[in-house]
C-alpha cells in the first residue's frame, strides 16, 4: 500500500515551452502532496505544498507563476513549469500524505527528470 | 521549525562492517524523525521512523536508529554493510506542519 507514482519518469523539452508532471496517489487518499526540487548530488529542497481542493502554498524564493501546482482531486496534483529554461532542469519529486491526524509520513513518488535544452 | 544536520557527506565501509550515519535534529516541537535511502534517479524509500514511541526504532533491510533527546541525535546504524546498501541516506525531521525538512544527504559506498 502507499504507493505514489509520477509521469512522466523523464522529459526533455525546449526553452520556452511549459511541461506538466503528474503526481497520483494510487491506493489512498492524498489530503496533502508535495513538490520538491533536487539538484545533482544535493538534498530535496520543498517547494510547495499543496492541500485538495485549495491554493498551494510555496516555499520562499518559489516562483508560483512559474510552477502551477493544481490538487484538483485526492489523488492527483500537476505540477507544470511554465516557459522552462534551461536552469529549471532539475529531479522533480512528489510526495503524499493521508489525512491521519498526528502522523506526518509522506510517500515518495520515483521522480521525473527534467531537462531543458 | 526543524533543521537537520548530517555529519559526513561521504562515508565508506567495507562488506560486512558496521554502518554509522550520523544525524542531528533541531526542532521546537516534540519531532518526526525519518530516515530515506534514495537509488540514482529514484524516488525516496523509507527506511524507518520515529513518531515518539519506542527510542530504538528497527527499519528494513537491518537498519535502526536510535533516539536520544539529550544528544538531539537519531544516528542510522547497521551492523554488516552489503554491497546493495551503496546509496545516498537522507535524514529528515518533521513537526507539526506535516512538512520534511531534509538533511543534505550522506553518500554510502561500501567498498568490496
């Protein structure tokens, strides 16, 4: 059980078109998902959290015009970067967490590699 | 808030010895504490956690840590390195927030 997945896994784009990642919670209801960034050999930095049915909240420095983050449902939260440059290649990592009071675990999706040209 | 500190970004052992991750929390609410192992180009794996009930807390793959409030420490241990443990080890912490806050990620190799 627990299992988040991400698609897609890899992407390559061009400079100045928007890319969409999609994050879903397959066997539970997500109240909560959230978005991390990391960079080569160094940590996850979060980038925002998002909450269903509501506006996500972005971590300082996160441009939210630049990375919209929709929770439309309980199991699905998009992240799309928009008009992507080659500096916003990075690992993209989603995580989940199920409405239990009190029990902070997130599960973890396999990632989606970006990379701009 | 919460912070991590992961002593070590690279550590080396060989087959069969004893693994020590070091960590240490900060954090101004009784805290989550996690330990994650990440494969190149994978998602994260939840190795163990500890949510304020038993201090020594046992996880997969013979891996467990220990919570010592005095030290602020919650160090991953195992007793016998495998060539497979070869990874990157990421502690993290959590408060009330529901957010992770992630060290910056220890290196294993385990050297053959």
């Amino acid at each position: 059980g627990a299992v988040v997945s991400q698609h897609p896994s890899w992407v390559i784009c061009k400079s100045g078109t928007s890319v969409k990642i999609e994050c879903r919670s397959l066997d539970f209801q997500a109240t909560t998902m959230f978005w991390y960034r990391q960079f080569p050999k160094q940590s996850l930095m979060l980038m925002a959290t998002s909450n269903e049915g509501s506006k996500a909240t972005y971590e300082q420095g996160v441009e939210k015009d630049k990375f919209l983050i929709n929770h439309a449902s309980l199991t699905l939260s998009t992240l799309t970067v928009t008009s992507a440059h080659p500096e916003d290649s990075s690992f993209y990592i989603c995580s989940a967490t199920p409405g239990r009071a009190g029990y902070n675990e997130q599960f973890f999706g396999p990632g989606t590699r970006l990379t701009v040209l | 808030a919460q912070s991590v500190t992961q002593l070590g970004s690279h550590v080396s052992v060989s087959e069969g010895a004893l693994v020590l991750l070091r960590c240490n929390y900060s954090s101004s609410v009784p805290p989550y504490l996690f330990w994650y192992v990440q494969y190149p180009n994978q998602g994260l794996q939840l190795l163990l956690k500890y949510t304020s009930a038993a201090t020594l807390v046992k996880g997969i793959n013979g891996f467990e840590a220990e919570f010592k409030k005095s030290e602020t420490s919650f160090h991953l241990t195992k007793p016998s390195a495998h060539m497979s443990d070869a990874a990157e080890y990421f502690c993290a912490v959590s408060g009330s927030a529901r957010q992770l806050t992630f060290g910056s990620g220890t290196q294993l190799t385990v050297l053959p």
